[in-house]
C-alpha cells in the first residue's frame, strides 16, 4: 500500500509491537538468530485494521508485508465489473502482494480485511535489508516461501478443478476452517461458483455427515 | 520420480556435467560462491529424456530437482478421466514437484516431457544438503522461489479468469514464446477451454494483429 492512512480512517500504526506470534511461527521452522529477533523488533509495526478496509489497492504501491494475529483477510482481482477473490487467509499467516517482493511495481491485485484484523507489518525494504544484513534471515524466507509456493500451487490446482463438488472438496481438505467463518459469497468467489451452487454443494456435503 | 529409469528406457543419466546454463541463471540472481558452484558442479547429472517420457508420475516420490537445459515440460493432475494442464515450461527454468521440497509425500501431480529434452538433475537430498552446509545458498533460493511463488500466482489468476478472450490474453502475456510451439491440446488445457474455443480465440487474434 501507498502510505498508512492517518488513525480513525480505518488503520492504525503504533510502535509497541508484541510480535510473539510471529516468532513463534518463525521458531517452528527455524531457530530465530538473537540478530534477526532484535532486527524484527525494531522494524515491526503494530496496525489494526477494520473490517472490509483495504489493505492494498490494484494500482498503488505496495510497501509492506502483513502479520496476520487476528482476523481475516482476502485478494483479490478485478476481471470487468466482477472481483474474483484469489486467496482467503486468517491468523498466523504472512500477507503481501507476492509480486511487490521482487519488483516495485504497481499492484495488479487488491488485499482486503473481511474481519477486524490486528497485523504486524514491515516494509519491504526493511525486509530487503533484513536479508543483506542478516543472510540466515533468507534461511526461514526460503522456508516460508516453500511453504506459500506449495499454497499457490493448491490453489491453482483447485481453479483448475472443473466440477463443483471436487472444488469444495478440495476447499474443505486445504480450508476447512475457513468454511463457517467467512461469508458464503466470497468462498464462492474463490471457488468459482455461484452462490446458489455453492449452497447446493454445502447441503449434498452437510447431508453426507 | 522415483529412481532414473536404466538407459534406453527414454532417460539416461551422465555424470560428465556442464552446468553452464544452471550457473548463468544463478549469476543473474546473486554471486554464486565457488564453494556454491563447486557443490553443484559435484552433486548434478545431467539426463535426457524424450517427448511423451514421465519425470514424475502421481503417487510415486518426487526425488529430484530438475533444470531444463533445452526441451518443454508439463505439470499435469487428473479430474476423473481428463487431464488437466497445471503449467508448461522450457529451456532455463527448474522443474520439480514444489510439494516434495518441504515434506516426502507421494505426489499428487504428474510432470511429463512435450519434446525430447536435456537436463540437469539434482537429488533433493543433496539440495537439503547444500542449504545446510553452504547457508549463502539460501539467499539463491530465496530468491529464485520468489520468482516461482510469483509465478504460481500469476498461473491462479489465469486460471480464475472467466472469458475465454482474457484467458488468452493474459497467457500471450507471460507466455507468448510457447504460444506457438506448444501442442494447442496443451495450452487449451492450461487455459481451461476446449481446442475449438482456443482456435476461434487465436483467429480473432490473428486477425487483430
């Protein structure tokens, strides 16, 4: 995103960061170095964002990458009138336009909260340095992206998926704590279906339990 | 793949390596270190696998990472009976299955050469191995999955699109050298629309230009 909207429009930076949450997702894959611990303490943000505000928007910069601790965030892209949703995503997880980590250029794509969301955010050249700086930082980024990487593939794979049911299927195997959580519309959205059909598909699966 | 099939069964392995092409691409990333190139130029052999051969079928066990020193491959799943084109790639690029790289599963996709092709192959043993003892090799992996992940990305978001046209469009975009070297029934595939669908697309193309 261009620059943090000022407090009250919707997101708020403060400097007080409790990023324990993300260490701990970090440690489960890597030992996190003292340096790289100090560096993520003195670069990370703290901002809350509210529900159905964005995040980034197609067109404009994006300057940071997210934490997610609390809420629930979606991507998404326009194709004419119609916004297809590209990916749904909740605590725990990083968020950023994946496009933005290489080259700075415009955002094809738009990342809004579906939720109340409290973040942690970086901007991406503090992540740069970060990685110059500290090079057994690019150890747990390598570990990360392998892992974000194999989500992009699944979710590629359940585009591709030509039949309703094997599309929900595929949705409950990846994401099934998502599939009473977030609003029927933008499931529907990511599985490129219509709502009806969605329903459809939930009630036959409902039934089978 | 499971184990390099004997020679004279459609894929010879060698161990006389030149792994110019692999380092040229590396070289453009970031420096590699001799102690880098030194690894690889010990743990890599090279294999040549002919149009129609499997680098990888589903249910087996993805052991290598390959790069494509000159040929096309495919990435393929199953729905039911169709087959369904997940990517197509050539000449400089690395092919494996991402979802062996963290975890030792059966795979759930099938890799297939379209042309006769040489490559370079690794043991994803020896890749674990070389991210342990040499950490700058992370730093290139790091980067290179950057590049992948953003690619898998751009790949969803094709494949989520809904008019034929933009479908299309979109795939001469990041695609255009394989738009007329790869067997159509492949690029239909990938793209979701029937071969009759993609020739009247291309038509209407043609025309434009």
């Amino acid at each position: 995103m261009n620059q943090p909207e000022p407090p009250g429009s919707g997101q708020e930076l403060s400097r007080i960061p409790d990023i324990t949450p993300l260490l701990n997702v970090l440690q489960a894959l890597y030992p996190v170095s003292p340096a790289v611990e100090s560096y993520l303490r003195e670069h990370i943000s703290t901002a809350s964002v509210r529900k159905r505000k964005m995040l980034l928007k197609e067109g404009t910069y994006c300057e940071h990458i997210y934490f997610i601790v609390k809420g629930a965030v979606r991507g998404f892209v326009r194709e004419g009138q119609r916004d297809i949703t590209t990916w749904i995503t909740v605590e725990n997880q990083l968020v950023s336009s994946i496009f933005s980590l290489r080259q700075r250029s415009p955002a094809v794509e738009n990342i809004q909260a579906l939720e109340n969301c409290d973040l942690l955010a970086m901007t991406l050249d503090d992540l740069q340095t970060m990685y110059e700086r500290l090079p057994e930082s690019n150890i747990l980024a390598r570990k990360l992206l392998e892992i974000y990487y194999a989500d992009a593939e699944k979710r590629a794979y359940i585009a591709r998926l030509t039949k309703a049911e094997n599309k929900y299927r595929s949705f409950l195997l990846h994401h099934d704590p998502l599939s009473n959580r977030i609003p029927l519309k933008y499931i529907a959205s990511y599985l490129g279906m219509t709502l009806e059909t969605l329903s459809r598909v939930r009630k036959k699966f409902s039934s089978k339990l």
